[in-house]
C-alpha cells in the first residue's frame, strides 16, 4: 500500500570492503610522499546534501551523517562528528581502524597537532575547504613542526574505483508565481551589496545563493532542489554563471542569457584569474568558497576578500510572494500529515507497524497531494532507544517495530514548488509512563516559550535558545543540537545564516522562517522533540518604544495530548496550545476526509 521514492533503507559498507579501502589509500599517500590526508565530508560548495560522487567520507569510513571529517595517518585513523552523530558513528564506524572523536570540543585540529611530529606532511584538497578551515590545520601542524600540504588532485579519487559520474540533472526554470522577485531585481539588490563591500566582484560559490539569484532549480542533490552551480557578479557589467551546458534545455538557457552570460564550469578559474591580473578585489563567501579560489586570486594578483555572502541574508528574508507559497504549502503538508497521524494512531497499537512503515506511508501520504517534488531530507523515524539517536536514519537491519509502550519520533519535510516544510511530531503508542510525560511536557514548555516569544528587533538566535531550554534546565537536563535553523523557500531545509542556539549571532529579520524544535534524548529509552516552523514577524505592542517581533507558527499538526501533564501548565501556556489547537482545526479539517476529520476533532479537543 505505501511505498518510498525519495529515501532508500540499505545499509552503509562495513567490513573487508572499507578496510580495504583504508590501505589503499595509505598506499597512495605514501606513493605521493605524504605523511597523512584530511577527509572532510565536503563538495566545492559545502553543501549539506552532496552527490554521490562527493561522499568520500562515507564510501572510506561507513559514517553517513552529513557533518564530519576524518584524518589518516600511517598508523592510526580518526573519525571526527558532532554531539548529533555520536550515537550513529559508533554504530558505522569500524572501531578497530578508526578511533571516533569530537568535531567541535576538542576541534580535530587538536587531534591533528597531537598526532602529528617534526617533519609530517599532511595533505588535503583545497577545494574541498575553506579559506578559514585550511588556517585551522595550517596552525595545527605548524605547531607540530609538520606542513600542510595543498593536494592537486585528491588521492581517494584515485583509489575509488567505482566512483559515481558527476550530476547532470536538468535545471528548471522558478516561475516568478513562486519566486515573486525577478533575476533583474535581485541582482540589483547584489550590486548594492557589493557597493557596501568595496569590491571590484562577488563570487556566489553557493550554489543555493545561484538558485535563489537567477530563479532556476535542479536535482543535483537529494533532497535540495540544486543546480550545482557557480556565478561571478562584477559591480557592474553582465554577471557569468559557470554550469554543465548539458543541464540546460533551450527554455532555461534562454531564460539565463536574459540576464547573464552562460559559461562552462572550466571556464570559471580562467574568468578568474583575467579578473584578479587587474588587481580586482574579489569577494569571497567565508562560508562555501574554497581555499582553491582564495589561492587562484592572489596567485593571479587579485585581492580575494573573505567575508559573508550577502546573498545568504537576502535570501534569508522572504518576500511576500515566497510567505504566501509557505503558508499554501504548510496547509497542503498538514493534511498529508493528519492522516499520517491519524493512521499511525489507527494501527500502531496492534504492534505490527515498523518504523520503515512510517517511513513510507507519510511520504505516500505527502505524494497523494500531487504536489510533491522531494522530502526535504530523510524522514527520522525513530521508535524507542532509536528515538533518542537525534539524526537516526531507520535501515532494514536497524528497523524496529513500534511497539506499545514506545515513543515514536517522526522528523519530516518536504519540498513542494511554493514552499519547504519541516515538522517533527512524537506519538505515544499505548500508555505513557510518567517520566515521559514530564519530559515531554518540559519540552513542550520550551517550545511553547519560543513561539510566544516577543523580542526586539535586531535581537539574534542566541538570545533566544535560553527560552527553549530553561524548563529541561531546571530538572538538570539538556539536549545536544539547536534549538532552530533557518529554512528556504523551495531550497534547503537547513538555511543560514540565522539559528536559535547557542552559536547563533545573526539578527533575526521579519520575514526570515526558522523551526523551533527542542527536544529530549534518554539515550537506549527514548526520544522527544515538537517542531513548528516560525516565520518572523512584527510584534504590535501598544507603547512600544522600540520595534518589537515575533513567531508567527506556520506547522499545522496536532501536539500528543497524552503525554501532557496539564499540571505543569501555566495558564498562559495551556491557553497558547488550545489555541494553536483550535487554529490546526480551522484550517486543516476543510482538507480531510471523514474519518480523519473526526480523528483531528479528537485530537485537539481543548484542554483543561
């Protein structure tokens, strides 16, 4: 009955396979005289979804997550992850050849000046790193005595035999119904940017910021709709896009040449390169570049100039056309989602459902709107000890039934033509035990303090995290992630450049659409986390002094009544939750049919 298109369940190579390949690779850095090579889980562009041909990470280390890094040495291996991958890297990662440390507390770079001695030549592909990540392990093997070596092409390349072809997906043309701004108009706002950065050019080496300049989606990458892509913004003159020709139909290559010249991608270092001979200074995105740009400019006698892409912050900001498409495809997503609910709710108790079920019905669920295009990443769902497994990615040895007594957390999106969506719901299946309520209900409180938060303009993510945090705080409790990620506009689910977390530093700007998802993990129990997505708007407060803003919610899905403790509610909360209830019900019931109509009905009834 329900199937999955966009996400599979096989699992990761372990074993002989990825030993193998561990001392081929030694083989190799010995043969090009280097003493070890830096793995990070990178393309050109930093791009969280990277194409198969791009997953070097995984095909040498087994570890899928999309953060990460590793370093190779003659006699030893590390595989570095974040506080969101340690439960999953353990699992992946053959502990025998790799040792699994902290890619933040301590930074690989201590790993990297500790492993390394007087004379070690470490080697690593530059276009593959930024500027600010290649200083990083510069220093660090300064501080050995050791040297940083600048590959010129990358040793895994030569020992992956099968590696996949690049991506030539078909790039597509974002109607102004959906993009509401055209090509024209954006890059005026670019040109005025680079005004205020006093440079000669910008070099958008994000492909999203070429997406969003020029109007056009592809299918370059699961799950993000991206024409892998570079452009070249002079502050004035014609802008040049460097893709693969053979993406292009005549339809969207005409629409290009409107407002850009269209170049190959080998074309872009020559194009550079005449540029940087005049002395241009060139802007560079701190974030995506690659130190290989950096060094292709000066080498030529350019100035590169490192700094934040402003077309991150512009795109960050939606227009009115872009908020209208998100509220349409948030209505048409929550009912998709209710009846997922709705059937979970149905047949969860009798024990056989497994979490691949869940997995393939709600994306069966989503495809029988006729509008989806993609999930907007690989739906998390996660049953018991799973659950708390933050970026768990269910395959069929891991799948685990959901049984009664369980939690189940489902993580989801998807990426309709009008808007991008991410929700995460967890479900009691049978009776709840008492802790669970009380930390689910903690992690409701916090939620409910970021959606009802009202905060001055030009206040940053930062300052806000505390309020999702502070009812988990008080019973001596956490979680390891943010609280909130910015989210495209038919573009990635995981938008810069603002956040609610504690590393969060840009002001968040009305228009600008964040989730709000705190959550709980008792790790081999159970997972929590209730994610709404917010869009940014001004607060009216009579006196203000001040500009003042808010969250306006956009997820419509019910939020478990079981496993609320109304007692730990204060009244503003419980009226805020009986309130967004009441709101899913408005909206959400017209799309339904009977059963699940009567299904919502139930579940947000007003509590009291």
């Amino acid at each position: 009955m329900f199937e999955a298109h966009f996400q599979t369940f096989e699992e990761p190579e372990v074993g002989v396979a990825l030993t193998a390949r561990l001392a081929a690779l030694r083989e190799e850095l010995a043969r090009r005289k280097l003493t070890g090579f830096v793995v990070p889980r990178a393309d050109q562009q930093q791009n969280e979804y990277v194409p198969p041909s791009e997953e070097r990470l995984a095909w040498l280390t087994g570890f899928t997550g999309s953060a990460g890094m590793a370093v190779v040495l003659p006699h030893e291996a590390a595989v570095f992850v974040d506080g969101r991958y340690t439960l999953q890297a353990a699992k992946q990662v053959d502990a025998k050849a790799w040792a699994v440390e902290s890619l933040t507390d301590p930074p690989p770079e201590s790993w990297v000046s500790a492993h390394l001695k007087a004379g070690d030549r470490l080697g690593f592909d530059p276009w593959l790193h930024t500027f600010s990540a290649t200083e990083r392990l510069s220093a660090a093997c300064a501080k050995a005595g050791a040297e940083l070596v600048a590959v010129d092409s990358n040793p895994i390349d030569a020992v992956w035999q099968d590696r996949p072809q690049p991506p030539l997906a078909p790039v597509a043309v974002h109607s102004l119904q959906h993009a509401g701004v055209t090509e024209a108009e954006k890059l005026t706002q670019i040109r005025s940017e680079i005004a205020k950065l006093g440079t000669d050019a910008l070099v958008l080496s994000d492909s999203h910021a070429v997406a969003w300049t020029f109007n056009i989606r592809g299918a370059d990458v699961a799950h993000t709709p991206l024409p892998l892509s570079y452009a070249l913004v002079p502050k004035d003159g014609r802008p040049t896009i460097f893709i693969d020709h053979r993406k292009l139909s005549n339809l969207t290559r005409d629409h290009l040449e409107q407002s850009a010249d269209v170049r190959e991608p080998d074309a872009m270092a020559p194009t550079l390169m005449a540029l940087a001979k005049s002395g241009a200074a060139i802007a560079l995105d701190n974030a995506t570049a690659a130190d290989a740009l950096s060094r292709l400019i000066a080498g030529a006698g350019g100035k590169p100039v490192r700094g934040s892409d402003p077309v991150a912050l512009l795109k960050a900001v939606k227009n009115a056309t872009e908020i209208k498409g998100t509220k349409t495809a948030h209505v048409r997503d929550a009912a998709a989602l209710a009846r997922f609910l709705a059937w979970v709710d149905r047949e969860a108790p009798s024990g056989k459902l497994t979490e691949i079920d869940a997995v393939e019905a709600l994306e069966t669920f989503r495809r029988d709107t006729g509008a989806l295009k993609d999930v907007s990443f690989p739906t998390i769902s996660g049953t018991g000890p799973n659950g708390a497994i933050v970026h768990y990615r269910v395959t069929r040895k891991s799948n685990r039934r959901i049984a009664p007594g369980d939690l189940l957390l489902i993580d989801s999106g998807a990426q309709y033509e009008d808007g991008t969506t991410d929700v995460t719901r967890t479900m009691a299946v049978g009776e709840p035990t008492g802790e669970m309520r009380d930390r689910f209900t903690r992690v409701l409180r916090g939620h409910i303090a970021i959606a009802r938060a009202i905060f001055p303009d030009g206040t940053t993510g930062a300052q806000l995290d505390t309020l999702a945090r502070q009812y988990l705080w008080s019973a001596g409790l956490d979680f390891e992630h943010g609280t909130g990620h910015g989210v495209g506009s038919y573009l990635s689910v995981h938008e810069g450049p603002a956040r609610i977390s504690k590393l969060g530093t840009t002001p968040l700007k009305r228009g600008m659409i964040l989730s709000n998802e705190p959550g709980y993990y008792k790790t081999d129990g159970f997972g929590i986390r209730i994610e709404n997505l917010e869009l940014v708007v001004a607060a009216d407060i009579k006196g203000a002094e001040k500009p003042m803003n808010a969250f306006e919610t956009l997820t419509l899905a019910p939020i478990d009544r079981r496993l609320i403790d109304v007692a730990m509610l204060g009244r503003d909360e419980l009226d805020w939750l009986n309130a967004y209830h009441a709101r899913v019900r408005a909206e959400v019931r017209p799309a339904l049919d009977e059963a699940t109509k009567a299904w919502l009905d139930q579940a947000t009834a007003e509590l009291t």
